[in-house]
C-alpha cells in the first residue's frame, strides 16, 4: 500500500498510468480545462501531474483516482468489490457456539484497534513551517469561467466536537477571499457544519485543520459517507491497512495527518458569515451564490517539496464518478446490515449520485419496494436520493439500458410512483427551497396479486437452453470467431 501521495503518483508513473504535462500551464482556468479533457477521455482518462504551473514552482497532481484502475490500486485491491467483501466478513463474526470459538473471535476484535491512529513526532507535512504562510504560494486553480474565484477543491477538513472530541474529516470546498482567509463550504447536512453549529451555540471558535495531498486511502475516507461520529481516520486505517500517522498541530488544537504534502490550520469564527460561490459544481451546472462561514489561516505546513493535490467537477463524467463509485460499492455490505433484502445498487455517472440510485432487491411481500424507498430516504446521505428505482433481483442494475428496460415495461405511472418531501442535497437546484423538496421512487418490480394486480405477469422471452446452446455453436461457426454474444434475457 501506498504510505504517502507521492508513493501512489510513483506507481502510476511506473505503471504509464500518468502523463506528465512539462509545458508551462496557467492554474487560472487552462489547467481545469486540460484536466476536463483527460476526465472525458473513455474509463476517465490518465492521472495529471502539471510540472510547471505559470507562476509557481510547485506541480500539481489531478484526476489521481479518475477510473477504476486508479482507484483501486488507491485502495489497495483488484476489484472494489473486495473491499465490500472484507467489510461483510469484519461485521459477521463467525457464530460462537463454545468457549474456544469466542477466543477466535478476538483476532477479529483486535483488528479494529490495529486500525487505530497513532501520533508520531516527527511528520514530513511539517519540514516546512510557516506562522506567516499565505494562499498565494500555491496553485491553487480556478476552474470555470464564472466561478466566483479559486477553490481548494480536494482538502481534507478536520475538525474535532467541540462537546465530545470526536473528529470528522470531510471534503468541503474552500473558495480563496485573499492569502489568509477562504470559505468553508460545509454544508449543513455534514459533520463539519455539525461541529460549527455546536461551537456556535457554545459562542466559541471552532478549530480546523486541512489537509490537502494526504495518503490515497485517506483522500478518499473524506468523501466517504461516514455515519456521524464515526472517525473517517479508521475508514482509512482499514483501507490503508496500517494505522494512518497524525502529528500535533503548530497552532491548533487538532492531529493532522503526517503524510501530508501541505497543512492549513485555523479556525473559523461563530456567527461570521460570507457570500460563497458561484461554483461550477458536481451537477454539470453552476451552484448560486450563498453565506458560508470563514476559514482564517494561522500557519501553513507543508513538506519541502510539496505537490499540490486537486481535482476538478462540472459536467460528468469526472473524477468524483470513481470517487463515488468506492463509495456505492464499500458501503452496500454496510447498507444490506439494516437493509438485506437490497440485492445490488447503482448510481449512475449521469445522476449525479443522489438524482438518480437504482436498487435491486428480493422482493418478499406486498409494498416491499416501498419500504426500501424509505429506508433508504432516512439512511444517511441516501436521504438525498431524488429519483431511486427498485427492480425485482434478476434485474442487472449495474446497467441502466437494462433498467430502463424493466421499468419501462414494469410501471403503471399513476399506480407505482410513490412521491415524499424532504431534505435535499445543498446542491440540489430544482426544488423551490434550498435544501428541501420532493423525491420519487418508482417501483418497477413485478406486481404481485396481493398488490392488487390480479392480471398475468408476462414472463421474459427467452429461448429454451438446448436451442440456445445450439445456436452459439451455429453462432460460432457462422462468424468465424468464438461463441457468440449472449443475448438479453439468456443470463
Ligand atoms: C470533489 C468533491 C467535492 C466536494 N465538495 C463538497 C463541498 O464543498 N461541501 C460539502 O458539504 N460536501 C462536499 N463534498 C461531499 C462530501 O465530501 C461528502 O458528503 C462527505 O461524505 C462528507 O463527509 P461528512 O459526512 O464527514 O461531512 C464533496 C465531495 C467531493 C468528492
Ligand atoms: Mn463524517
């Protein structure tokens, strides 16, 4: 596993996983459109490393874990359904009938502290340290034309609750005011606007740390959908496979991540308010304008020769898409431990993960689809969900021609589509109010006479076995190549 950033980016320069761009390119929206290029680019395009960003002497890394292979090599696994596999063995210890099997469940225990964090002395994020530090040193890209300024778009936001001292790490977007001072786009429904509501009806400064160019597991435990008051440092300590070094803060009273390449401490005020934004977001389109608190730097820390870590999001696919992907495949076992009739899930690229979450579930009694629905209304980040569609288990939903398929063929409109009201993702810009609209589910399983449908379901046309397995030699014969293609239906 990769220990550091800089490790990760060796191995896919090694691998010819990355294009090195030797050419001066200007941070100020030319670097964000190199990146969309590379993003766009069929399975997501290479990983980026910008030797000569116009103006500053410190590379830029992007689009790192832009596809598949990136992302599990991030991770440390062949497929990322490996990872979900080791999730569901860690969380069904083995059934315990005497003494000598509860003793063998202790390795089991013991494992969740070995992926513990553990404070070191020296850290190579703090070989440089500077009290007086300002933004302008890095390269820090503006994306989109109309984007309201730079943005630190891939920071690693640590904060600890003010009330419990439980920590959360999360990736907030910080748009640069000037060298000392930045937005902090938590948004409301995020552990660090959890912190920042506690600290503020406790009147005191909240401190933040950020961290930008961690260790790959790491970057990618802050976008993960943690339940709250999970530390994202044991996500990661599991991904990692090894416990993720912290060291003490120079000037807050927070652990940063000692791997590293740049560290921002500060704190942001209670009360203190400034206009955010626009940003050319995750949805394709521009978010507006809007009061977010403020980020004020006390010293930045960095390694000697530090690369800057970013990313960029607009109109998908990009980057955010394997990102999420992670996401939808470490977190199903999770998921299916409240909700295991949920066979498979998918959120398609085009969705924009909450718009559009396709789930196939064992349908076991009448309004069995509804019930997911809502579940998965009120199950963490799921609760963003604006369209999600259940299908019956022998539906493929890991391809959304297949869905629409089965839907198309499955819902009568007025009779399947269950509508509700609730909190939407910040992002969401199609409902009246920020933040709270309406969501469908459409239930595409097949209706069953307890449902009220009394009619014959039509069974799938579907040849018989001896006939198939005839013609994909006749098949073979035919094109000259090896056995033909099996057709929809013949799985
Ligand atoms: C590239 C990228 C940028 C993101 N920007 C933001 C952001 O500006 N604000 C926000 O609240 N969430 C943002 N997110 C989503 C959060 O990181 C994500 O919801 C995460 O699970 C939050 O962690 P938390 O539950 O600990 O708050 C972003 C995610 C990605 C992948
Ligand atoms: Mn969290």
């Amino acid at each position: 596993m990769h220990t550091d950033l800089k490790a990760f980016i060796d191995d896919l320069d090694r691998r010819g996983w990355l294009t090195r761009v030797t050419e001066p390119v200007n941070p100020d929206l030319e670097m964000a459109a190199v990146i969309d290029l590379a993003s766009k680019a069929p399975g997501g395009g290479p990983a980026l490393l910008f030797e000569q960003p116009t103006g500053f002497g410190m590379p830029v890394a992007a689009n790192l874990f832009g596809s598949l292979d990136r992302m599990c090599l991030a991770l440390g696994v062949a497929a990322l359904d490996d990872l979900g596999a080791e999730i569901e063995k860690l969380m069904t210890p083995p059934k315990a009938t005497g003494i000598l099997d509860a003793m063998k469940l202790l390795p089991v225990v013991g494992r969740l502290s070995d992926l513990l964090p553990k404070t070191v002395k020296d850290a190579p994020c703090q070989e440089v340290v500077k009290l007086d530090g300002s933004l302008d040193e890095i390269p820090i890209l503006r994306t989109w034309p109309g984007d309201g300024g730079r943005y630190i778009t891939f920071p690693l936001v640590i904060t600890k609750d003010p009330e419990t001292g439980m920590r959360n790490i999360g990736m907030y977007r910080m748009q640069v005011f000037d060298g000392r001072t930045t937005g902090m786009h938590w948004q409301r429904h995020k552990g660090g606007a959890q912190h920042y509501r506690i600290a503020e009806r406790m009147g005191t400064r909240l401190d933040v740390a950020v961290a930008i160019g961690a260790e790959p597991a790491l970057c990618y435990a802050a976008t993960a959908p943690m339940p709250e008051g999970l530390d994202e440092l044991l996500l990661a300590g599991f991904l990692a496979r090894r416990r993720i070094e912290l060291v003490k803060a120079r000037t807050v009273d927070l652990e940063v991540p000692a791997q590293a390449n740049i560290v921002l401490e500060g704190y942001v005020e209670p009360g203190e308010r400034r206009r955010e934004g626009p940003f050319g977001d995750h949805t394709g389109f521009y978010s507006l304008a809007d009061d977010f608190p403020v980020f004020h730097l006390t010293a930045i820390t960095m390694r000697k020769q530090p690369v800057y870590h970013t990313t960029i999001v607009g109109i998908p696919p990009m980057e955010d898409v394997y990102l999420g992907k992670a996401s939808e495949r470490i977190f199903l076992p999770l998921i299916r431990k409240t909700l295991p009739e949920i066979v498979d899930m998918h959120m398609p690229p085009q969705g924009v993960f909450h718009n559009l979450v396709f789930l196939s579930i064992d349908k076991r009694y009448p309004g069995h689809a509804r019930k997911v629905m809502h579940a998965c209304w009120g199950l963490g980040q799921l609760m963003f969900s604006k369209c999600i569609v259940v299908v019956d288990k022998d539906v493929n939903v890991q391809d959304p021609a297949e869905v629409a398929w089965v839907a198309g063929t499955h819902v009568d409109p007025e009779r399947d589509i269950q509508f509700t009201r609730g909190p939407m993702d910040d992002l969401e810009n199609a409902c009246d109010l920020p933040a709270y609209g309406s969501k469908m589910g459409i239930d595409a399983t097949r209706k069953w006479p307890s449902e009220g449908f009394t009619r014959e379901w039509p069974a799938r046309v579907v040849t018989s076995e001896a006939a198939g397995r005839r013609a994909a030699e006749i098949w073979a014969h035919a094109s000259g190549g090896g056995p033909g293609r099996a057709g929809r239906g013949t799985r």
